[in-house]
C-alpha cells in the first residue's frame, strides 16, 4: 500500500507536469492540470501527516514530528488508563459475566461427538503427558517413601482390630467365610500329603523299641495318617461335622474378642506397630510404588491402550454432558466464574494495567513504532490515497468555480 501511495503520488506529479504543459496550448487542459496540482498537495500532506506519526519526514527536525516514539511513555499510561475504566470495571466485568453461559459453552466443548480440530482429544493428551511429565520429575526414592509415611501416620491413628472384628463377624453372619474353611481343609490334606514321610519318621523316632522291632510302628504310622485323612475328608464333606462347628465357634469368639477384648485389641495393634516399624515392609511398599508409579506414567502416556488418556478423554465427556443437562451446576459454575471474574478485576486490575504500561515502556522506539505501524500501517496508507484522489477533486472544483466568478 506504501507503493501504491507514492506511486499514485509520482503519477499526479507527471500529470501536473503534463497539463501544465498542454494548458499553454489548449486552456481546458487546465483541469487535468488542477486536478493534478491539488492531488499532489493532498497526498504530500498527507504523506507529512502519516508519516509524522511514526518518525520524522525525511530525517528533519521538524517539531511535532515522530509522535509515537517521542511520546511512547504517555501513551503506555493512556492505554492503561483507557483498559482500567473500559473493561476492568467490577460492574463492567459483571455486566458482561452475566450475559455469558460459561458452563454451558464447556459442557458443549467438551460432550462434542466429534472435536474435528482435535483440542479435546489434545487436552486430555496433555493432561496426560502433564501427569507423567510430574510423576517422573518427582523423586522416586522420596515421594514413595512420603506415600508410605501418609499411609503409615493413617494406619497408626486407625484401630484395626475392632474393625476385623465386625468385618470377621459380618463374614461368619453371611456364610462368608464357608469357601475360605473348605479351601483350609484342601489345604490341609495336601500339606499332609507332601510330608507323609515327616509323619512316617515322627512315629518311628517316638516308639518303643519292641514296637520297632515288632514292626507295629509301620502300622501304626499307617493308621495315624489314615485317620488323618479320614477325618479332612469327613469335615469337607459334612457341612454338619462337630470339628467344622469347633471352628466357626472360634471364628466367632475371636471376632469377638476383636472387638470387645482389650488384652486381645492391644496385641493385634502391637502387632500393627511392629509391622509398620519393619523394615522389610518398607522395602517391599517401595517395590510395590516402583511398579504403580511406571505403571501410571505407561497409561498416562499411550491412550491408546485405554489408559489414564482415555479415561481423561471419557471423564472430559461426561463431565461436559453434566454442564448441558444440569441447570442447578450451569448456574453454580456461572456464579463462580463471574465471581473470580469480578474478583480478578477488583483485586488485580491496577497490576494487570500496570504491566501493560510497563511493557510498552520497556519497548525501544523502534520497537512500538515497527508494531503499530505494522498493525495499522495499510490504512494509513489508504488514507494517502484518499488524500490524493479527494485533493485532486477538490481542485477541479474549484479550478472549474474560478471560471465562472
């Protein structure tokens, strides 16, 4: 557009030149010649006023010449003063705050079908990245160890005995605990199986000679492991069997005992204590948090995998169909968005204004003068042209008004 302006300033000079010329000949070429001369002013005029804004018209010394640069202070606190009491007035901002339906624009956004420009799914992607980006840059060896001591302080104050003992207890009233008996006493006949032998030598070690030299230990021993496996399988097959009922009466005296005993309350929480304060514990919690932590940051990473990405991207979803149909939380969020609006602009208005004030002022001359032109620099330039063209008609005007005075 610059281009165009001066250009169409060198064609009104050639012009001028030329009527100028011819109107010796002819008088009527006097127009072109006035319409030329007027222009030429015009958009010279103009050309001092544009450019006068900006620096100083060929380089001289002309007072009231490169106003933006000579006077970048003022203008950095006239802009801040105008964005103060235009847009960062309390009532301004609630004014504009209550037309605005915050949560419904999110709710929208965020239970689209389909995010064509991928924000969304870029979101939720960056959510992730953010929590692995964290949870990597976090010390292991320390942040696993302050999980475990949060887990442990909670641990110590929660008195755990009373609560195995309703939980013992609700277990036994529901016929909960019947497959955890059966799978003892399965448990019990294989491990008799697998130490026959331990049986076979206990006998032999503590009979009598005679029974070992009679060979009565052999069948002794017979009999004992038969008997053995002749009562587990009669209480796994009788739901009825007297040593089943010896056992849930045990169950149900300790369940008890866990809640109303305090000898027995007071060894299971020194028991706690004592393993809380192994070391052994700690060891395996690490290794436990090792695993948990790199399996986070592998979800987070690869949503693909339907990790912590898809589950952010699904949550989003949901959370964005909750904005749509429920007015109660629209008008909650609403309120809360107007309210740190307001409060944003009570409270911090002065400091958001002062930094643009600031920011100008640390701008070289340079700097804000290349900016500003470059953001309004095309109309000026327009304004050259129009500088020129209304200059040049004006002076047709009045070329063609003094021929008739």
């Amino acid at each position: 557009m610059r281009i165009v302006a001066t250009g169409l300033l060198v064609v009104m000079a050639g012009l001028f030149l030329l009527g100028h010329r011819l109107e010796q000949v002819d008088p009527t070429w006097g127009y072109l010649r006035a319409f030329a001369e007027a222009g030429l002013v015009g958009g010279l005029a103009d050309w001092f006023a544009v450019t006068a804004l900006f620096r100083r018209p060929l380089g001289l010394p002309i007072p009231h010449t490169a106003i933006i640069p000579e006077n970048k202070d003022r203008i950095a606190d006239t802009m801040a003063r105008f964005l103060q009491s235009n847009f960062l007035i309390p009532q301004v901002v609630a004014r504009r705050m209550r037309g605005m339906n915050v949560a419904q624009a999110a709710g929208d956004f965020l239970a689209a079908p389909k995010d064509e420009s991928g924000v969304r799914s870029r979101i939720a992607g960056g959510a992730g990245e953010m929590f692995a980006e964290l949870l990597e840059s976090l010390d292991p060896q320390r942040l696993g160890m302050q999980v475990r001591a949060g887990l442990a302080g909670q641990l110590e104050k929660l008195e755990i005995a009373p609560l195995l003992g309703r939980m013992l207890e609700s277990a036994i009233a529901d016929k909960r605990h019947l497959p955890l008996l059966d799978t003892g006493i399965r448990w019990a006949g294989n491990a008799l199986e697998s130490n026959e032998n331990m049986v076979r030598t206990m006998v032999h070690e503590r009979a009598y000679a005679i029974v070992r030299w009679t060979g009565l230990d052999e069948k002794l021993a017979n009999s004992v492991l038969d008997g053995l496996y002749r009562l587990l399988a009669e209480i796994a097959i009788d739901v009825n069997h007297p040593v089943r009922g010896k056992i849930e009466e045990g169950l149900a005296s300790l369940a008890h005992d866990l809640q109303h005993d305090p000898e027995t309350r007071a060894k299971v929480e020194k028991a706690k204590a004592e393993m809380l304060a192994n070391p052994a514990l700690a060891d395996w919690w690490m290794a436990v948090w090792e695993r948990i932590r790199l399996s986070l940051i592998d979800s987070a990473r690869n949503p693909a995998k339907d990790g912590l990405g898809a589950q952010m991207g699904s949550m989003l979803g949901e959370l964005g169909r909750a904005l749509q149909s429920d007015e109660r939380l629209q008008w909650q969020i609403n309120r809360f968005a107007r309210r740190t609006a307001v409060g944003v602009a009570t409270r911090y208005g002065s400091n958001i204004v002062q930094l643009v004030s600031e920011t100008v002022r640390r701008w070289d001359a340079r700097t804000l003068t290349g900016r500003l032109e470059g953001a309004v620099g095309r109309d000026l330039q327009f304004i050259r042209v129009n500088g020129t063209l209304v200059g040049g008609l004006v002076g047709v005007t009045l070329h063609f008004l003094l021929k008739f005075i």
